[in-house]
C-alpha cells in the first residue's frame, strides 16, 4: 500500500515539473483535481515514503493517456472497480511486486490490464481510507456541466444542482460538499447447503452414527470497530439429517445440531494486544434419541447448554499477507457453566444426581485462524481449552474449503473433543472407552452469501 501512494505522489510531482509541457486542456484538468483534491494532497505529504531514483516516469507517459485520469480526480466509488475486485482475472494476476502500479505508454496493448491494476488501488483507498471518498459513481455522471474553477473554491467534488455554471461561491450559495461516512458497523451473512459422509465415534458426547446425510448452515456476523474500540458478535446455526433403517421402516435422525453464539468486547491496549471480554453460549435444536432403544432420550435443547464467561488479552497481529488473520485470547478468569433440562440425562454431562446446573471457575485459551493460500483453498481453524484445575475440556476444529466456482465447494470438516468431566462410555463390545471424542464431514457444499 506504501509504494502504492509513493507512485501516486510522484506522479503528481512529475505533472508539477513539466507543466508548461502539457496541453491547456489537460493542465486545466489538472488544476482543478490540484484545487479540489487537497486533502487528499496533504495526506500524500504527511506520508514517509522511500523514492525509487531509478523510476522514470515522464509526461508521455501519462498527459495523453485516459487510462490514468481516476488517480487525478478526487476519489470516486467506480461500480466497476469494486466489480473487477470481486471476480479478480485470473490469467493477470501478479506474482511480483502486486503492489507497484505499472507504467504504459498510450500506444501499448496492455491499458486494459493497467485498468485495471489502477481500479485494484482504488480498492484499497477504499477499504484503508474511505474518508476520502468524495462521491459515487452515480452521483458523478449526474453533475451537470462543467463546474467553474474560480479563487474561492476550497476543495471537494459539488453534488449535482448544488452550484450553477458561472456563479460565484457566497454565504448563501456555498456548494455543498459530498461526504462519506465511514462504517463502523459490518455485518455478513453466510448460506451453506451440504452432503455429506460423515464418521463418529461410538462415545460422541451429543450421539449419531456415520452415514450419508444433508446438512444446513447459517452464519452471521455484526462487528463493530472505532478508534480503539471493538465488538464483535457471530452467530453460528447448523442442523443435518441421515435416514436409518429402524424395524424395516426408514426414519429421520440428525447428526450435527447446533447453536452457538459468541460475542467479544476488546479495547486497545498497545499494538496487537487488546483487552477483552468473551461470552460464549451454545445448545442444540432437536431431541436425539438412542439408536438401539428409540425411546431413551440422549441430548435435547437445553439439554445440555453450555456457557462460557472469560476476561483476558487478545492478541490480533497484522501480517503482511492479508489473506491470514489470527486471534488467540488468552482468559486467566473463566467462568463456565452447563445446564441440563431433563432431570433424567443430567449426570450423562457431569452434573450430581438431583441437580440440573453446575459451574467452574478456571482458566481458558481460544485461537482463530483462517489463512487463505493457493488462491481457491481455504483452512479455518479453531482451539479452545478450558480446565478448571480438576478437569479439562478441549475442542479442535479445522475445516479445510476447495471453492469450484462462486456457488459451490468442497469441504473437509473434522472436530476432536476430550472432556474428562462426564462418565466415561463402552463400546458395542462393553469396554470402556477413552475422554476423546472425534467426528469429521466430507461434504460438496451449496454456498451463498450477503
């Protein structure tokens, strides 16, 4: 991004230096984009950037070629730069020095690429600096006529029907300037529709079987980000379905159910490390019943959930590759509790006999990381430990996607669980079995998303 704004910058001292070189009608241009870009200007001269002293750029570079007009009016929301960002050309993609804006005489057979290389650093004026966007694309293309350039402009692009051609800017008449607020609030929203072959172990806390079966899921996200300020909440929903033979007959049976909510609160401490606070709760939705006997109840909403209350340091670096984001909180005070409905199945979960709730205090560590490499694959992992210094509870989760197209991927999804809290399990052959507990999903995945 630096390089970036060093190139811009020079490109604005080369069009200074050889101004009497340059036709009226493009230096006109350009002493309106000096008038009105000032701002923009000044964050450009507040920037400590390295100079390349073997760049050569000179005016025939850029005075005659249109291609380079968008660097030189103040910032714009172009449609189709965000468009092209978002369905990337594979065959141009570059592997070296992808921040550096090429260079391209008018006469060369590569403007549509330098296109769109300019529409790629507009992107991230965006998404770094959407304070200085001064209009939509829309609102451009609806300023009637050209707007007069005359001493007491001050800077800023004028909404359309705000200043009559040829009138002088007064008290009363003063153009009004077209602002961008900046977003503190994003949200997204994730669809995925699965089949899937899946395996369990015999003593999955929650039961199942392997089998073939469909699943759905959901995902939204609101965060909120200002100044040293964050807050962000997801909110995660998954249910899936396998049929069975039971007495000849072919029922319906889930194999993954849940509903999990998270919700953390950090403020800045000092670089990467944040105070924060963490609440995690998370249950079920539909009753399962025990393969065997179809009348013994095993897990049901609320029964159990689970609650997790945890204040400590976050840590979220920047890497130079965008395409990783990592968070590992570190919580010295946990609280976690678990609450079972049905009296009956309580000390399935490690709760005393004739009591529905229980609750520890200890320690927890949670780790999020999502890295996006070889450009369609994407690994999301999740750790969480938590001991309470008498028993441990730990839960792994990596879930590797293959995007096919922009609608469908493949997906590998494998969940490894130790809970030495509940009453151990036997197998089909009565023997007792271990704390660890895994399952894992291969899955063809419908994707949509908001």
């Amino acid at each position: 991004m630096n390089k970036c704004f060093a190139l811009i910058a020079l490109l604005f001292l080369s069009i200074t230096a050889v101004s009497q070189e340059t036709p009226d009608s493009i230096m006109e241009s350009f002493r309106y984009a000096d008038v009105v870009s000032a701002e923009l200007k000044a964050k450009f001269d507040s920037l400590d950037l390295p100079f390349d002293e073997g760049l050569d750029v000179t005016v025939d570079d850029i005075s005659d070629n249109p291609v380079y007009f968008k660097l030189f009016m103040p910032i714009v929301l172009y449609g189709t730069a965000v468009s092209e960002a978002i369905t990337p050309d594979k065959e141009n993609q570059m592997t070296e020095n992808d921040e550096l804006l090429p260079i391209a005489p008018l006469d060369s057979d590569n403007d549509y690429t330098l296109s769109r290389m300019i529409d790629e650093v507009l992107v991230r004026v965006y998404l770094d600096h959407p304070e200085l966007v001064k209009m939509t694309e829309e609102e451009l293309m609806g300023v009637p006529g050209i707007i007069p350039i005359t001493d007491d402009i001050t800077g800023g692009i004028f909404l359309p029907g705000t200043m009559a051609s040829g009138l002088k800017p007064t008290k009363e008449n003063t153009p009004e300037l077209a602002r961008v607020k900046k977003r503190n609030w994003k949200t997204f929203g994730n669809f995925q529709g699965k089949y899937t072959q899946s395996h369990y172990s015999e003593n999955w806390y929650k039961g199942g079987e392997s089998n073939h079966s469909v699943l759905g899921q959901i995902n939204l996200e609101a965060n909120y980000a200002k100044n040293q300020t964050s807050f962000d909440n997801k909110l995660e929903m998954k249910l899936g379905y396998y049929t069975t033979e039971v007495d000849g007959e072919t029922k319906f049976r889930t194999n993954d159910d849940l509903l999990r909510f998270t919700s953390k609160f950090g403020l800045k401490a000092w670089e990467s490390w944040y105070y924060s606070a963490q609440f995690q709760g998370y249950t079920q939705f539909m009753d399962v019943y025990d393969t065997k006997d179809p009348t013994k109840l095993k897990s049901k909403f609320f029964a159990p959930a689970y609650g997790n209350l945890s204040v400590g340091m976050d840590y979220k670096p920047k890497f130079k590759n965008k395409n990783i984001t990592l968070s590992v909180m570190i919580s010295p005070v946990s609280y976690n509790c678990r609450y079972v409905s049905v009296d009956s199945i309580a000390t399935n979960f490690g709760i005393e006999m004739g009591k529905n709730f229980k609750y520890t205090v200890g320690s927890r560590f949670d780790g999020n990381l999502k890295w996006k490499f070889l450009t369609d694959f994407t690994w999301t992992s999740k750790a969480q430990f938590y001991t309470s210094y008498e028993s441990t509870e730990v839960n792994l989760e990596n879930t590797i996607d293959y995007k096919l197209s922009k609608y469908f991927s493949l997906q590998f999804f494998c969940h490894w669980r130790f809970d030495d809290s509940v009453k151990r399990k036997t197998n089909k052959k009565g023997e007792l079995m271990g704390y660890g507990q895994f399952k894992e999903f291969f899955t063809l995945n419908f994707n949509y998303q908001w």
